[in-house]
C-alpha cells in the first residue's frame, strides 16, 4: 500500500475532499534531508501552512542547526519517533534531556511518538503541563488493520479529552500511514462521530494546531 510515492499534489487532493484547506507537514523519515524538500514543497505551495521537521536534539552541534533553521518561516518546530529508537531509555538519556529544552529558545515545538506503558496515567501526567498539547493521529494505524470498529478507539479517546481541555487537542490525518486501515475521510469521521456524541467542537480540527505551530493566518482565531 505504502511502496510508492505520495507527493503534495496527492495530499492536497485528500485534503480539499475533507473540506481542509491546508495543511501542516511532516516527515516521513528522520533526516535534515527529508526536512529540506518539505520546506522546498511549502515554499512552493501557499496552502502549505507549516512544516513540523527533524533535528538531531542529541548533537552537539544542536544550537547552531536550531539557528540555522531559523531563516525558514515555515518551519514551526521538529518530531522525532521515539518509539522506533532501539534503546527503550532513549526518553531519559542525558543528552537527549539537554537537548530537549533547545527548540523552545528557538521559538520551535517539538512532538514527540512513543509507546509507553501505563499510558493512560501517563497522558494524565503531562496533561498537567499547560506546554503540552496531544494529537489525535494514528488511532487506527495501532489497531488490527483488517478489523478495527469506532468503538475499539473510544476508550482511547475519552481519555485525553478528559484529561486535556478541547483546547489541547489537533487532529492529525496520519495519511498516507492511515491507507494500511482506512481512509482519510475514514480517520476524520472518527474524531467527528466522538466530538458529536461526547464534547463540544471547540477547534480540534484546525485552530488549534495552527495556535500551537504558532501559524499566523486570518482566517482562524486562538480564542
């Protein structure tokens, strides 16, 4: 499903059919070359809100690339996948923690994807820090592909919107990851279904993302 190329015009087809008229990126894989051509794309293309890329936050040479990455306006921040990481302390090695509180002065975010056990104490762990902020991705790229229904994500999702505001929660499409379980439509009528059933709108599906990127446009508020 996912060996071949998915480019921006692919994205940008998916996007307009789900009624979302940009988009913030991110890489595929974890390379300054991968955040290159994404901030070559959002150069291009103006429905391109915001790039999210990646930076070796355990590099010495950490401050001078953050400062580098500085001259590109569209660059909002940086995510590494913590869970692909073969040392499963990686979280809690010190350069990795030294590093972790450079892009803020920077001005950047940075995301982080990790697997953690206990998770739901966890998520109400960082929820009682007013910086953090979670992303409604993947829901059914870490179920059974074949078998998934609405129902098996619901615990999932009753727990960070209990545990963060409506305020501090973005939806995210994961695509093109999601095609190994559904569609792009599929992933949005999921968030949709458990917004109507269980909590108000607020801005899940695209002011809140563009407050926490940081993302200037007048068409959206952070109220």
């Amino acid at each position: 499903m996912l060996k071949r190329d998915f480019l921006a015009g692919d994205l940008r087809g998916e996007s307009i059919a789900n009624r979302f008229y940009s988009s913030i990126v991110v890489p595929a894989d974890q390379s300054e070359a991968k955040t290159a051509f994404l901030l070559d794309i959002a150069a291009q293309a103006a429905w391109v809100a915001a790039v999210v890329g990646w930076v070796d936050l355990t590099s010495p040479r950490l401050a001078e690339r953050l400062k580098f990455f500085t001259q590109f306006s569209k660059l909002r921040g940086f995510r590494h996948v913590v869970q692909a990481e073969p040392d499963e302390r990686f979280l809690v090695r010190a350069n990795f923690l030294r590093g972790l509180r450079e892009p803020e002065l920077f001005r950047f975010t940075y995301q982080l994807l990790v697997y953690r056990d206990q998770w739901k104490t966890r998520i109400r762990e960082l929820a009682q820090s007013p910086n953090v902020c979670c992303k409604l991705s993947g829901l059914v790229t870490e179920a059974d592909w074949h078998c998934w229904k609405y129902e098996d994500l619901v615990p999932f999702l009753a727990v960070v919107f209990e545990a963060l505001s409506r305020h501090r929660l973005m939806f995210g499409s994961d695509w093109p990851v999601c095609l190994l379980a559904a569609s792009y439509a599929q992933v949005v009528q999921i968030i949709e279904a458990y917004i109507d059933r269980h909590a108000p709108h607020g801005k899940i599906f695209g002011a809140n993302a563009l407050c926490f990127y940081g993302v200037e446009t007048p068409a959206w508020t952070c109220n």
